[in-house]
C-alpha cells in the first residue's frame, strides 16, 4: 500500500483467530518497525515477543487479580481518569464498540466481559511487550520513541495481513507480566501490542474510530509573512 492509504486503513483489532502467528513474520514486522524515528538515536526499546503458556499465564493472572480487586499498578506513573474533551472521545469509541456488539447500557455482564477482554489482551495469540530501561526515568523522551515503535509495528502489521491493538489494560498488572514473560528487573514495561490473525466474524472490528477535524487541533504560525498561504 501506498502510506496515506495504510495508515488510513489501519484500524484496533480486538478478536481474532486462533491462528498461530510464525516467528519470522514478527521477526519481519520488528526489523522494518525498528527504523521509527528516535531521539538522538537511543533506540530505547526492548521487545518481548509472547505467545503459548506464557501468555495464558499473563491472561490468567491478569483476569485473577482484577477480579479479586488488586489495584493496577503500572510501571510508571500516568492520569489513570481522562476529563473534558479526552474523556467525550474515550467514550465516543465505547459507545461505537457496544453499538457494534449490542451491548446494552444495564447489561452489566456482557460490559464487564468487554472490559476483561483488555486484561486478556483482547485473546491475541501473540502480545508484543514493550519496555525500556529503568535507568532512563525520567523517560518522557523514550517513552514518546516507543510509541513511534509502536506505531511502526501496527502499520507493518497491518500490511503483512495481521491487526494489533494497542492495549493499555494488558499490563495494568505489570508484575504479572514481568513473571510470565520473564522481563528483567531493570526495564519499567511501557505497553503492550496484541496482535494475530483477524476474525472477520467479530463485529466489533468492523468499528473505526473517527479523528478530529483539522483546524480543530493545528495552528499555522507565520506563513502570511513568508507567502507560503
């Protein structure tokens, strides 16, 4: 695909198949990510690339403790509650999501196995991990170079006929995910990336967000000086 036609086709995947995922077309799928942009040159990621028991383990532990009301705990510090604007478009693409699914308001069942999906990573056969090293907090820097990374996977992805999700919820209980997939001590995990096969069937990846209108966000400064209008 041409990029502006990629990215704009792009679209979270959150059910897929049970298809496995082969090595060497995540290994393809990193080695053309890893060239995003990064500050300064740093590369301050690390990739951990899960699947089988491992990752079961993750949704086990994951389900587990959220159902048993352990608070998440992140690797680093975020705004967990979204207000104003932030908040009307988190909402925007829930009500899209359960329109799709006919998830009604009171059926307080179906809602929170919605939720729970997240903390399953959304049953992907493969979720990518990604972390950095601890030594660089405070790390706004790296962390801004992992999202690049990260969007660099979900369109490599994408092209390669796979659909990812970028999934905050999966490693909300990052001490679970550092057992399992045995990340080490010294790297704070960011964020993880589900990823496989999708499954047309489900209804819900038929859903695409919407983006804000541009004059909405952008401002141009200075260009009737220069004449470049």
């Amino acid at each position: 695909m041409e990029f502006t036609e990629l990215i704009q086709a792009r679209k979270s995947i959150r059910g897929y198949l049970q298809k496995p995922v082969p090595r060497h077309l995540i290994r393809e799928i990193i080695e053309v990510a890893k060239w995003a942009p990064s500050s300064m040159n740093t590369q301050p990621w690390h990739v951990h690339v899960v699947t089988g028991a491992p990752l079961d383990r993750i949704r086990e532990g994951n389900t587990h403790n959220m159902l048993a009301g352990v608070p998440p705990k992140r690797d680093f510090p975020m705004k967990e509650a979204y207000e104003g604007v932030h908040r009307r478009r988190q909402i925007d693409i829930a009500v899209q999501l359960f329109d799709a699914m006919g998830i009604e308001r009171d059926d307080k069942a179906r809602r929170t196995d919605w939720v729970m999906r997240g903390f399953r990573q959304f049953d992907a056969p493969v979720s990518l991990v990604l972390t950095y090293d601890k030594y660089l907090e405070p790390a706004a820097i790296s962390q801004f170079d992992l999202g690049a990374l990260s969007h660099a996977i979900v369109l490599a992805a994408w092209e390669r006929g796979l659909g990812c999700v970028i999934n905050g919820q999966g490693i909300m209980q990052s001490a679970v995910v550092r057992e399992h997939a045995g990340i080490p001590d010294d790297q704070n995990i960011m964020i993880c990336i589900a990823t496989g096969y999708p499954d047309e069937s489900f209804v819900a990846n038929d859903v695409k967000s919407v983006r804000e209108a541009h004059d909405t966000f952008v401002r141009y400064v200075g260009f009737e000086e220069t004449g470049g209008c």
